[in-house]
C-alpha cells in the first residue's frame, strides 16, 4: 500500500554541488533519486556544466527504471512484460520478454553453479513467505511471527532453477511448475548497474560513482584528483556512516550483504532478509560481507552467496576468481580479507 502510494509520487532530488575544482575545467555534481529498486539512487559525477551532468543523471536514472520495471516481481507495468509476468504464468505458458531479462536470468544460472547454489533466483516460494512474514512484523511488531518451517520446507521443493527453462531463439521464459517463482533480490541491482554503467559510459560519462541502494559502480577515477574513488565500507553493527575501512575504486564495483539492511524482529531477535538455503532460515555465518571486482552484477551475486556459506568455502571460491575480492565481518566484529585485497 505504502508502496502504491509512493509511486505515484515521483520524487527526484538534485544536488548540484558546484565546487569549482582549483585549475580543473570539469566540475563535481551530485543526484540523488528514490524509488528505484525501492531504495535511494545516488550519482556523483565530474562534468562540464551543470546541463551535461543533468542529461547524464537524467540517462542513468531513466535507463535504471527501465530496468527496475523489467525485473520487478512486485508490480504489473503497462505494455511490459516483466518478471512478474513470467512468476503469474508459471506452469501456464511462456512469456515473450526483452532481451534484457534474458540476459540477466541466464547470468542468474550461471552464478547458482558458480555459489552451489547458495544464490537462486528461483527460490522465490521461500522469500517471499519471509518477505510476508517481515512485512507483515514490520507493520505491527506486537505480531511479529516467524514461518512456520513446515511451510518454508514444502515451499522449498518448489525452487529448482533447472524448471526456469530459458528459449534464446524465441525469447521466452517459462516457468514449469506453478508453485515456483522467480526472486532476483539478490542479483538484479548490482546487474543493472553495471549495464546502466557500460551506457553511461559509451554516453560520455567518463568519471563518476553511480551507487543504488550501496550496490556502488565507479566509472575512470576522480577527475579533479585523478586518484580512484573512495567508497566506505559501513560498520555492520554500526549506523550509517560509521566505517570499517575504506576501499579504493577505479573502473570498479563494491557491493556489500548485510544483516542490517533489511530485517524485523521476534522475541527480540533480528531476522534479516538473506536466506540460507541450506537451513531455510536468515543466514548465521557473517554480520556482512563485501565484494570488489569490476563486474557489479558479479559482486552483487557473490556477496549474497558468500553471506550464505561458511567462511572456508566462501575463501576457496574468491581465491578461485581473478580480480575478485572480500571482507567478511563476522557477528562478533572480527574482520577477515582475501588474499589480495
Ligand atoms: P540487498 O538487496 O539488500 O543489497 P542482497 O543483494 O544480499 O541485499 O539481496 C537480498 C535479497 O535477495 C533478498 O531481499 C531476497 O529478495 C533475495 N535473496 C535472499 N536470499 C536469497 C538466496 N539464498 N538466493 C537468492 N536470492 C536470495
Ligand atoms: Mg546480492
């Protein structure tokens, strides 16, 4: 409801911070929109004239919504067939759908193999009991329940990505059997952003951060400095603000799972909103964990099947990467790096 409501207002903040930088022509700017992927979009970049930068964040800001309503599972958009449109004719029919959702389901597959499938898109018959059940105690927390585990398991044999039958040449998804759906919560932010990165880019915007929802992307390095961007890593037992380190980036994406970004509370309990597939229940291993490699979609997909898996097997799956790094904090603050970082 609160959602229907916000939609309609269409809000879009911009921030011109207009700071001349000594001796540089190009100058910083800042947006800052909301309502897509239900979370706040920031973009700073260094442009020309306030005019440039706006047609800029105008461009990225437009190309995320189109991806935000293509890969929505929540709502019916006119005249667009999304991923609301395949989860509705599961067990039905094939959807004709854009490129772009099949692309990012194909690369959906691909990480499940690569995470052993601690990162599924189609375990969305579970999510979307916690997401209920969380809304649900968010809403009234004098009510607030957990799932019952019978529900959570027999939801759970309804999750197999092989039934998610993908047809290239014609376009379609299918989805076959009724009682699945898809959820791309954990994949598709950081998915778009790298697509909405490589467009921006070819559009002329040469130095910038684009960050949704803390999924951040940086494009070339800062022009007034030229020194890589540096983006904080937040304290996941702190507030806002509060950081445990800080990471350089250039040309590169950080992105970052935790326990403290969406989640509600039973007998005084936090039950936060990435499930452990293995025992059906929030994920015990870390309080966060980051990714940083270039491929935002990758970091994204890696940081919530890493917050899935025990420490060992997380390691061996980075160290097998190239260029692909992680911070893990563990629930008693104790912080562990890969090899490289
Ligand atoms: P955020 O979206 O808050 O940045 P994540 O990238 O870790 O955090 O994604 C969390 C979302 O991913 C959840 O809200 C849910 O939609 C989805 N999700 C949770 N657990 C899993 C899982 N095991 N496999 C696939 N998707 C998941
Ligand atoms: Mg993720």
């Amino acid at each position: 409801m609160v959602k229907k409501i916000a939609a309609v207002i269409i809000i879009m903040i911009m921030i011109f911070n207009s700071t001349a930088c000594s001796g540089q022509e190009k100058k910083r700017y800042e947006a800052e929109f909301v309502l897509i992927f239900d979370t706040v979009t920031q973009i700073v970049g260094y442009s020309e004239s306030r005019g440039e930068f706006t047609r800029q964040a105008q461009l990225i800001h437009d190309t995320l919504k189109e991806y935000h309503q293509l890969y929505d599972i929540y709502n019916n958009y006119d005249g667009i067939n999304n991923l609301k449109t395949i989860n509705d004719q599961a067990g039905k029919a094939p959807v004709i759908v854009d490129q772009r959702i099949i692309d990012m389901l194909l690369f959906s597959k691909e990480v499940y193999d690569l995470s052993d499938g601690k990162v599924n898109a189609a375990f969305g018959a579970v999510l979307k009991i916690w997401h209920d059940y969380r809304e649900e105690g968010i809403e009234s927390p004098e009510k607030a329940e957990l799932p019952p585990i019978d529900l959570l398991i027999e939801s759970s044999k309804h999750t197999d990505i092989s039934k998610m039958i993908i047809d290239e040449e014609n376009s379609t998804v299918f989805l076959t059997d009724p009682a699945m759906s898809l959820d791309v919560g954990a994949i598709a932010k950081g998915y778009a952003v790298q697509e909405v990165s490589k467009i921006a880019l070819k559009n002329g915007f040469t130095s910038g951060l684009i960050s949704v929802g803390g999924n951040v992307r940086s494009i070339g390095i800062k022009e007034d400095t030229g020194t890589p961007w540096k983006v904080g890593i937040q304290n996941p037992m702190g507030q806002e603000g509060d950081n445990i380190s800080h990471v350089n980036l250039s040309n590169a994406s950080l992105v970052t799972s935790g326990i403290y970004e969406r989640y509600y509370i039973v007998d005084g309990r936090n039950y936060h909103h990435i499930i452990d597939p293995d025992t059906l229940f929030p994920a015990e291993y870390f309080a966060s964990v980051s990714i940083l490699c270039s491929d935002s979609g990758l970091a994204d997909a890696l940081s919530t099947s890493l917050f899935n898996m025990p420490f060992e097997q997380g390691q061996a799956l980075i160290e097998s990467l190239p260029d692909t790094e992680a911070i893990w904090v563990f629930l008693d603050g104790k912080i562990k790096y890969s090899t490289n970082y």
